[in-house]
C-alpha cells in the first residue's frame, strides 16, 4: 500500500511542491498529473490503485484553484486501461491469477498524444479515450446503475 501511494501519489505531490516555486520564479508553467478513469469510480480488486488515484485527483484539483491566476496552469490525465507493460511489473501477492483488461485498451501512443495537446492547450481534464467520460458522468449520475455494470463485467473477478 505503502509503495503505490509513494509512486501514484506522493512523487506527484512532491514534484509540484518543489517545481510551483521555480515556476512562480519564471512567470508561469505547466503541471500535468497523469491519473486514470480509476481516479473518478472505484474497481473492484483495485481499491488501493483507485485510492491513490483519487487522491491525486483531489490535490490536482486543489492545486488548480490555488494556483489560479498565477501563470501556472494543473491538468490531469484520465487515461482508460492502457498498452504497457506496467502489468508485467506488478507484484500480484494474494491474486490468484491475472486477468486481462475488461474493454477498450488504448495505445500508449494516444495517451501520449493526449499529454502533448493538452501542453499546447491546457485544459483542466484530459480523456484520452473519450469515451471513459461517460462512465464518469454515469457514476456522477446514477452510481448504482454503474455499479451493476461493472458487476457483469468483472464477474469472473469476484467469484474469486
């Protein structure tokens, strides 16, 4: 737990911390924090990575309002599931086995892309794969419907 927080939370947290002043020193910049769908609705089997997550939503947001008017503009990425090989170095302790993705896997190279615009266009929040959007605005709406959803979808998982 302790890791994935230090890596998904706390090393992007301490970046800006020592970046904002430099920044302020020059007149302005660019923080970009790249999360994941997983940042905006719990998974299951995930909580730990969606904690971390959301809790890198939650500074980048603060941040965004802090930093406002200062020349120094916070994005965050919200890419889906991805083409990495981030998969082949998690440790899976207590997991039986690993499953594949459930849906769409976008190329790195479009979170890539992603990350590239929104540095000559800032923008608040970035989703890569636009459709993710709607799951988040479903689970802003209607949270229990999405919580059926993913059931089916992850059913394998849970009878585990």
């Amino acid at each position: 737990v302790r890791e994935i927080f230090d890596l998904n939370f706390e090393a992007p947290l301490l970046a800006s911390q020592l970046v904002i002043p430099l920044m302020r020193a020059s007149g302005g910049g660019h923080i970009i924090n790249v999360s994941s769908v997983a940042g905006k609705r719990g998974l299951p089997q995930s909580g730990i990575y969606c904690a971390t997550k959301f809790a890198l939503q939650a500074i980048t947001e603060s941040l965004r309002v802090e930093l406002q008017g200062s020349g120094i503009d916070v994005s965050i990425i919200n890419p889906a599931a991805t083409e990495t090989e981030f998969g082949d170095h998690v440790r899976h302790s207590g997991i039986r086995r690993k499953f594949p993705p459930i849906g769409y896997v976008q190329p790195a190279e479009a979170v890539a892309a992603a990350i590239v615009e929104c540095i000559r266009n800032p923008k608040i929040e970035v989703y890569p794969y636009p459709r993710s959007r709607l799951l988040v605005w479903a689970n802003a709406i209607a949270p229990s419907l999405v919580d059926k959803v993913i059931r089916r979808y992850f059913r394998e998982r849970l009878a585990l």
